[in-house]
C-alpha cells in the first residue's frame, strides 16, 4: 500500500486493512499474515488513544507520516504494533489485533510455541507482533518501503457484507464505540473483552 492510501481516517483505513498483507523479514526467515481484525484509534478526539493529551516522545510516530509502523510495549510484557494514518501532524493509527499466518508458519510456531492450532498463531495484538518478530526497533519504520523489513500489501479487499464491527477490546474509555472490525467466520479472530475503569492505560 502507499502512504497516500493511509492517509486517511483511521475508521476507512481499518475496514480497508482488512485482508491485507503484512509481511516480516529477519535473519530467521519471513513470517507473512493476511489482516483480519483491526481496531482504529483518532487523536485528541478519542479518549482512548494514546494522543488523547497530545503528542510526546512516546506517541510522536502516531502524528505522521502515514503508513510508518507504531510499536509499543503494553503491561511489560508484549508489544502491540499499529498501522499510522491521518495527515502529517494529525494523529491517527490502526491497532492490528490479529491475522492468518500466509507464509512461514514454521517460523511463527516457533515463536509462539504455546498456540494450540495454527488459526491461534497471530490471534490477539501480542500474538500478531510476536509471530511476526516485531519488537520496539521497529517502530517509526515505512510500511510502504520496499526496503523495510516490514511491508504492507494490498490483499483481496474484504467485501462489506463480510466485514463486522464492535466495540474496541479492553479500553478504559469510549468503551462502546464500535471502532473494531474484523472478518467474519475467521477463527483467528480474537475473543472479545470489554474494558473497564480498573485498566488505565490507552491503547494506540
């Protein structure tokens, strides 16, 4: 995809998000996963986003350039990887909660050993970032360079019928907008938690 197919509401760029390619390389081999749920997150608008109280050293990759890859470490164990949106200093990103495993399912079950089927592979953010070996060194890197070791792909578009929306999962605010998409009948879709005032901390 190009950053000017990205560089858009965060709400059009999830639903396009959606049976995409996403694909990682590393010394280990090439881990590839078709995109099949998605949450989108604004700005100073959302008070569930990490730029709800503006920019900082931590989220200033979300304020553009579209199509770069935000990574950020939740609870001190897992990263969670976004997709940035929006126009240069309008922020905006994609949290991308799960996927199909394409290509290198070998090297993504090495990874997340604990998967009991391979639909459970890239199933939830932290699963999603792990199988692929995204950790925080890749964060601002263009998803749109064919030099990244990251890259984002046009897939086959999901058609609307075949898309789903809910309420975005563990958030501690705006918790019933319905700014999660996913594609229905896929078993990697993750299990839906709903969030609550004990969890404080915003999500991309």
């Amino acid at each position: 995809m190009t950053s000017d197919e990205l560089a858009r509401d965060p709400l059009w760029v999830a639903r396009r998000l959606l049976g995409c390619e996403l694909r990682s390389s590393s010394p280990e081999g090439e881990v590839a996963v078709r995109l099949v749920e998605v949450e989108a997150y604004r700005g100073t608008d959302d008070p569930a986003s990490h730029c709800y109280r503006g920019r900082t050293e931590r989220n200033s990759v979300m304020f553009g350039p579209a199509g770069h890859l935000y990574v950020y470490f939740v609870y001190g164990m897992h990263f969670c990887i976004n997709v940035v949106c929006m126009t240069d200093s309008v922020p905006g990103a994609v949290l991308l909660r799960a996927g199909e495993v394409t290509t290198g399912s070998e090297l993504a079950r090495s990874r997340k050993p604990a998967a009991r089927k391979d639909a459970q592979l890239a199933s939830g953010p932290a699963r999603l970032a792990g199988v692929l070996g995204i950790t925080r060194e890749h964060n601002g890197i263009d998803l749109t360079s064919p030099d990244s070791p990251v890259r984002l792909y046009n897939g086959t578009q999901v058609a609307e019928d075949d898309i789903r929306s809910g309420p975005r999962v563990g958030v501690a605010a705006a918790m019933d907008l319905p700014w999660r998409s996913w594609v229905d009948g896929s078993e990697s879709v993750s299990a839906y938690r709903r969030g609550g005032r004990r969890r404080t901390r915003a999500r991309a």
